[in-house]
C-alpha cells in the first residue's frame, strides 16, 4: 500500500521537475534567440561602443568635462552672475582643474557618456526604495525586543571591472538591507549581514547585474539591453 | 528663544571635556575631543559666530583630529593616566 | 601614514572628492564678503584637501601635483602678498594698509577699492594658512623624513 | 498650497527625525561593532537625506535649496564610505564579529 | 514653523545625548569613532536648524557643507592608522 | 601631583568665579564691551568698506596690521614645525 | 536668581577652563596635556565670544539687505559685535599651529626618550 503511493509520488514529483526543465529549457532558447537577433541587429553600435570603452579619455577631454563641472558647481554656490565673480569662478576652476584634471575622470571609460547618465538615474529610484527597506529593517531590528540577528560574514566574487562599478556596487550594498561591505580584495567582496536570508537575497546578483548594466561591462550588455532580467530570473527561480 | 539650545550644548561640552581627560587610550581620547570640537562648533553657531563657527568647523574636522592621529601613530598610544 | 592605502572604495572616493573640496575652499576665500568665510577658513580647507590626497594616494600622488619646494613658496608668498599690499598703499601715498590710496591704480572708487584690497589680503592669508597646515601634516606623518630620503638611507645602511 | 507644501516639508522631517531615532537605538542596542555599524551607516544616511529634502521643501525653488541638496548628495558618496572604511580597519585590526549565542559586548 | 524646528532640534539634541552614552562609555576605540561620525551628521541637522532659529539659513548652509564635506578625512584617518598598527 | 593639581585649579576657578560678579550680564547689550568701537564698524563697514560681512572687514581692513601679524605668526609655527622634526638628505649622509 | 541666569554661562566657561587647567598640571602622559591646552584654548575663547552676544533679537554680523547705503539705516543693538568675532577667529586658527609645535615637541621627545610619561622623561633627564 505505501509502496504504491510512494511510486505514484515519485512518479508525480519526476513529471512535474520534467515539465519545469522543459520550460526552463524553453525559456532559456528564447533568451538565447532574442540575444542572437539583438546582437545582430545592434552589432556595429555595439561594437563602437565597446571599442570607445577600451581607450580612456584624453588628458585635454579629462581637462574640459572637469572645468565645466567644476563650473557648474561654482555658479551653484556662488549664486551671484555678474562679470567680476563669473571670471573668478572661471579661474579658480582653471587652477582645480589643472591641479586635478585626472583626479575626477580617472579612468572612466568612454561609453556613451549621456547613456551612463541615463541608466544611473534610472537606477536611484530602485536604490531608493531599497534604501528605504534597509531602514524600515533596522528600524524593525532596534525596536523588537528580541532582536532576531544572527550576524554571519560571506564572501563572493564578482563579474564586474571597473573601479566605479565596484564602488557603486560597494556603497549600494552597505546602503541596502542588513548587508555592509568590509573588504575587496581582487574581486572578492567580503560582507557582513544582518542573516541567513539577507545573504541569500544577496547571492541571487540582481544587484549586481543592474550596476553592471549600468557602466556597460561587457558580458551583461546583449541581454540587458532588451530584456527586464529580473523577471527571467524569477521565473527561472519558480520553474525549477 | 536660544536658551534651551545653549543649556544643552553647555552641559554636552563639559562631559566631552571630562570624559577627553579621563579616558586612557589616547586615540580614545583623540576622538573624544573630535566629538567637543562639533559641540563647541555647534555653541558657536548659537552665540551667533558664524565665522568662528566656521573657522572651528574646518579646523576641527578637517586638520585637528587627523594632526593629533598622525602624531598618536608617530609616538605611542598607551597612557598611564 | 603617507603611504597609499590599498582600498579601491576609499581610493575613489576621496578622488571624486577632492576637486570639490578644492572648488568649495577657494568659493569660501572668494566670497569672504557676502558669507562667513575667509582666508583662515579656505586655507584650512585647502589644506585638509591636500591631507585627504596623501593619506589615501599616498606621497608620490601629491608631489607631482605640489611639490614640497612650491608649497614652501607659496607660504612665503601669502606672507609677501599681504605685506606688498600694504606697501603699495604706502608707496601711493596713503597709510600702511590703506586700500582706499588702491583706487587710483584700480581705477573703482575707495570703497570697492578696500573691498578689492580684502579680497586680494585674503587669498594671501589663504595661501599661508594652506602650506602651513599641509606642512604641519606632511612632517608630523612622517616623522621629518621625506619618504625619498628614507630609501636612501635604507639603501646606504644595507651596504655599509 | 502652501499649507500642502508645509505639511510635506513637516512630514519629510518627522519621518528623518524616526530614522535618526532608530539608528540612535540600534546604535546603542546592537550586540557588538559591526552590527551597530548596520544602524548608524544605513539609518543616518536616510534621515539625513530625508531631513535635507523637508528643509529644501520648506525653502521652496532657489539656489538655497539647491545647494542644501548638494549636501544631502554629498552625505550619500560620504556616509557609506566612511562605514565600509571603519569596517575594514575593524576586521583587519582583528575584530571578532559577534555570532548568534555570544555574550553581548 | 518656527517653533516645530526649534522642536526638531530639541529632539534632535535629546539623540545626540544618548549617542554620548557611545562616544564616552564605548567600549574600544571602533565604536568611539562610529558614533563621533554619527554626532556628526546629526550637528549637520542642527545647524540648519539653528539657521532656521537665526531665520538667515544661507548663512549656515556654508559651515553644514565644510561638515558634508569634511566629516569622513577624520573617520579614514583614524580607519588608517588602526589598519597599520594591526 | 594629583591633589595638588585639583587644589590649585579649584582655588584658581574660585577667584575667577568670585570676578564674575563684577562682570556685565551675559546678553547686556549695553555691556562696555559693545559700546565702545563696534558701533562704529557696524555702521560704516557698508559705506566704507562695500563688505556686507563686518567680520571680514574688522579682519582685513580696519584691524588689517593684527591679522599681518597673526599671520605671521601661522607662518613661523609652520617654520618651527619645519625645523624641529624635518632631517635634510644632507644631514643624513653625515649622520653616516 | 536673575543673578545665576545673569551670570551662568561665565560660570560654565570656568568650569570647562579648570578642566583644561587640571589637565595640564596634574596629567602625567604630554598628549593629554596638549588636549588639555586646546580644552583651555577653547574655553577662553568662548568667553570671548559669549562677549559679543546681545539678548533681543540681534541677528548675525552681516547685513541683511547689501544693497542698502546710508549708515542712517542700520541699527545697532540689531547686529552682533564683531570685534571679539575677529579676534577669537585668528586665535582658533593659531591655536591649531600651536597644536602642530606642540605636538613636533611631543615627537621630538619620544624619540629621544622612548616615553611620553612626563615622570620617566624626568627620571631619564637626571
């Protein structure tokens, strides 16, 4: 008798992992063609623009983009635009820039710049509620009179190459729920989190796929450009 | 108007000053008095100083604390009292 | 102290930093006239700024920006400027420090040219309190030893 | 309109003044240093940031709001920075993190 | 309005109280400097607030900017110098 | 040492305590110390000086020879500083 | 009691001077001397300072409309004394030089006597 219903179940549980593998299977060929038609479809901007990315920026250009927003943060402060205090500003920016001209733009590489911006201001809303989370969590953690945390330090490597993108990716872990960044040491970030569930929200890499999309490294940029990752990921997640 | 703020931040500054002298590490002790000079910035804003406020805010978070780390790293940081 | 730290995070934000606190310390000796302000408080500012540069990048990152001879100069210069303001108010005719004798080569009447004399005082003071303090840092890191040197001596002990 | 402008600003700083509290609280209450590290580098940065946002509300559109968000972009490159930074020197000084069971330091 | 900032700082001083409890008592230097950071931030809020009290705000902006600013060279410094004492 | 410190600091602080009664109230504005030049400052630095921040211009224009002075005396800490702890290459070699 | 409000304030600056002052003489180790000299430092300051508040009113030393010529206009007990402003201003400033000196001293001395102990410095000396 229980043979019988252990065989059905078993028999139940193959079907179903077979019609979840079928779907993944289904899912990922999708991925996979409208990775292919996008690739083709986009090759050359693509391919500009990852030739752009390798070559960092001139000094001259590294000069200019620092005066001019070295400029703009002046005429901010100053808030008084006659002659005499714009040609102030105009030289005490010189002076900053010279003296820094490769500290602001080191290393940035050239994408298209206005895209970066784009994506980055799309980001902060995300980060935001996220943000927002993290301190209603804290919030939540001070206030409860147990204080359910089980601290615990993890590591993992990361995908990205960039300088910028490491501390984007830095500052946005410390800033989210239950997690700060201690240490990076050649692409391995050392974490302490508040608990065993934070660090597996972390482990999923939505977080880091979304910073990679921003600056553009190279293995996320086909996928992403079409396609909401995240949904795939979760559907990838409950079909298996 | 200015009264309670100006009670409050005397009290602060005394224990910060107290607590500066007592403590026996001396990067304890450094950073003790990081946290005086905010008051004591703070209490100058109060009175209406804003230059001096100012002066005390670039001074104290800007040189101060970091001059008297270098110098607590160059010598020891042990104190018997 | 002076040796660059290691940390990409901190590395890059102190980078990102440092031109704005630069911009921000040389806004503060500008309008010293319209908001609280002044040489003191931009030199000081300066001064830290440079202080953030060499303890995250490290001595060979500031040399080549600010070498130790110019910030020397500088010092000596801020003292020169404000002095060399007070005697060119002398040489025209007025008191020692009396920028209203500056309206005749500057052209403005006597009240914008003592507000012009304050303006150029304060860029000397600025210059002076800036070198000092960042020399004041630079040796108490170090010890006085200039991080060349030390090599040298290294090298000079390991022969002999 | 202005008394919506007003609520907005008195709302923005009501909900900073509740992070500052509970960053203060978790400061205080949390078991060792870097636990407490988790209050004060998250807590802060959004109260500070909420706090700035009420005064810019209260302000309304001129320079001096904008320069008060300045600020606030500023305390948010600085904040986490400052955490990740004392963090490091904790773990690398040889700091033990406190685990589940140990007595509170 | 007035008297809701003057409120606000009041509470806000109330917390700069019991994060003195931290600075003084501490236990190790590490959390004598998380909270001195932290007392920063919050003396950012208060002078803003003070301003508002003085009702000359773009006065005060400058010195909460030298804060914004300046706050974490303190907080490297001392990172730093725990991290080659080891 | 100790006690002898605490004695002395607290007879020191009684004097000074007892010279406070002969001080004006805190916030008099017709205290002495505000009655003498400030008036004067306050109400020509506009007119003479085209300097709304009376602070800079007390500093730089009217007490112009205190802040040289003051000044000067940054600039010789800064040398002070200089010639106690900084050892030239020079120094090293003879040290040798 | 209009007399304790009167005079308060004085008395806390006291307060805060004899902290410094013990400090400096009873305080064996040099770098809790130099705290305690800023501590005195700042406490004379702010009885400078606390000089040049006026009670009613008085807002910040620097005029609110520039635009505004005549001396006839400007009131006064409306503004802030300036003068203890400026002079306290430069003393902040040369107390953070003076820290560095003091601190170049401490420095020196650590070298030569591998303590900061003013005890064993002295037990060294003889």
């Amino acid at each position: 008798m229980e043979v019988t219903i252990f065989i059905h179940a078993a028999d139940d549980a193959f079907r179903i992992l077979e019609k979840a593998k079928a779907r993944a299977v289904g899912l990922l060929d999708t991925a996979t063609n409208l990775t292919s038609e996008t690739r083709w479809m986009r090759e050359k901007k693509i391919q500009a623009i990852l030739k752009g990315a390798q070559e960092t920026k001139s000094g001259f250009q590294n000069f200019v983009a620092t005066f001019v927003m070295l400029m703009v943060f002046w005429a901010l402060l100053s808030g008084k635009f006659d002659t005499f205090h714009l040609s102030l500003g105009v030289i005490c920016s010189l002076i900053v820039a010279y003296l820094s001209h490769d500290l602001l733009f080191a290393n940035v590489r050239v994408g298209d710049g206005r895209l970066i911006a784009q994506r980055f201001l799309r980001y902060i809303p995300w980060l935001m509620r996220e943000i927002v989370t993290a301190n209603f969590h804290v919030a939540y953690l001070a206030l409860s009179p147990k204080m359910p945390i089980d601290p615990q330090i993890i590591t993992f490597r990361t995908k990205l190459e960039s300088d910028i993108s490491w501390v984007t990716l830095a500052n946005s872990i410390t800033l989210t729920p239950g997690t700060i960044t201690i240490d990076i040491e050649d692409r391995e970030f050392m974490i302490h989190a508040l608990d065993r569930k934070v660090a597996d929200d972390l482990d999923t890499g939505e977080m880091e796929d979304r910073v990679a999309h921003i600056f553009m490294e190279a293995d996320h940029i086909y996928i992403q450009d079409v396609l909401d990752v995240s949904r795939i990921f979760a559907e990838l997640k409950r079909g298996m | 108007m200015n009264i309670p703020f100006d009670i409050i931040f005397q009290i602060f500054v005394v224990m910060c000053a107290i607590a500066a002298i007592t403590v026996r590490d001396l990067l304890s002790a450094v950073m003790v008095l990081g946290a005086y000079s905010f008051f004591m910035c703070l209490m100058w804003a109060q009175l209406g100083a804003v230059d001096v406020a100012f002066t005390e805010a670039s001074v104290s978070a800007g040189i101060g604390t970091i001059l008297l780390i270098a110098a607590v790293l160059k010598t020891t940081r042990r104190s018997k009292d | 102290m002076i040796v660059s730290s290691d940390d990409i995070i901190i590395k890059t934000i102190a980078r990102i930093f440092v031109p704005f606190i630069q911009l921000y310390a040389l806004y503060v000796i500008m309008h010293g006239h319209y908001s609280p302000g002044g040489g003191f408080q931009g030199g000081v500012i300066l001064g830290a700024s440079m202080a953030l540069l060499l303890i995250t990048h490290g001595y060979d990152e500031v040399k080549r920006r600010l070498p130790e001879g110019v910030v020397m100069l500088l010092g000596s210069v801020g003292v020169l400027i404000y002095a060399g303001i007070g005697l060119t108010c002398l040489l025209l005719g007025g008191n020692y420090l009396d920028y209203s004798q500056l309206s005749v080569i500057l052209h403005v009447d006597p009240a914008h040219a003592r507000s012009l004399g304050i303006l150029g005082v304060e860029l000397g003071v600025g210059f002076t309190v800036m070198a000092v303090m960042y020399s004041i840092f630079f040796d108490i890191s170090t010890g006085g030893i200039l991080p060349e040197d030390q090599k040298q001596e290294e090298k000079l002990e390991s022969e002999g | 309109m202005a008394y919506i402008v007003e609520a907005l600003s008195i709302v923005c700083i009501l909900g900073g003044l509740f992070f500052f509290m509970t960053a203060t609280i978790g400061l205080l209450r949390f078991p060792d240093f870097f636990t407490r590290l988790h209050a004060t580098g998250k807590g802060d940065t959004l109260a500070v940031f909420l706090c700035l946002l009420g005064f810019a509300i209260h302000e309304g559109l001129s320079l001096t709001a904008l320069k008060i968000l300045f600020i606030a972009v500023f305390m948010f490159l600085a904040q986490p920075t400052a955490t990740h930074a004392i963090s490091r020197a904790g773990i690398r000084h040889g700091l033990k993190p406190w685990v589940k069971g140990e007595e509170r330091q | 309005m007035n008297e809701f900032f003057i409120a606000a700082g009041l509470a806000l001083c109330l917390l700069v109280f019991l994060v003195l409890y931290r600075v003084i008592f501490g236990p190790g230097v590490f959390n004598r400097i998380a909270a001195s950071s932290a007392i920063g931030t919050k003396t950012l809020i208060i002078l803003l607030i003070l301003g508002y009290v003085y009702n000359r705000v773009d006065m005060f902006i400058d010195i909460s900017m030298v804060y914004a600013l300046l706050n974490f060279i303190g907080c490297i410094a001392a990172a730093k110098y725990l991290e080659m004492e080891r | 040492m100790k006690t002898l410190g605490l004695i002395v600091s607290i007879i020191v602080g009684a004097f000074l305590m007892y010279g406070t009664i002969d001080m004006p109230d805190w916030g008099d504005p017709n205290s002495p110390a505000s009655i003498h030049v400030s008036p004067r400052y306050i109400k020509k630095t506009e007119v003479e000086t085209a300097t709304p921040n009376m602070v800079t211009s007390v500093l730089a224009d009217y007490r112009g020879y205190d802040t040289l002075g003051e000044t000067t005396v940054i600039f010789t800490a800064g040398m002070a500083c200089i010639l106690l702890l900084r050892r030239r290459k020079e120094a090293g070699k003879a040290r040798r | 009691m209009d007399f304790i409000i009167a005079k308060y304030n004085y008395w806390i600056y006291i307060i805060l001077m004899m902290i410094g002052f013990y400090a400096m003489i009873a305080k064996s180790n040099l770098i809790k001397k130099i705290i305690g000299m800023n501590i005195f430092q700042t406490a004379i300051i702010l009885f400078f300072v606390s000089m040049a508040y006026k009670k009613g009113g008085a807002t910040l030393p620097i005029l609110t409309n520039a635009d505004m010529h005549g001396e006839h206009a400007i009131q006064v007990a409306q503004y802030l004394n300036p003068l203890p402003h400026v002079l306290m201003l430069t003393a902040i400033v040369v107390s953070i030089a003076t820290l560095g000196v003091a601190l170049a001293i401490a420095i020196m001395m650590y070298r030569k006597y591998h303590t900061l102990e003013e005890d064993e410095i002295l037990k060294a000396i003889k």
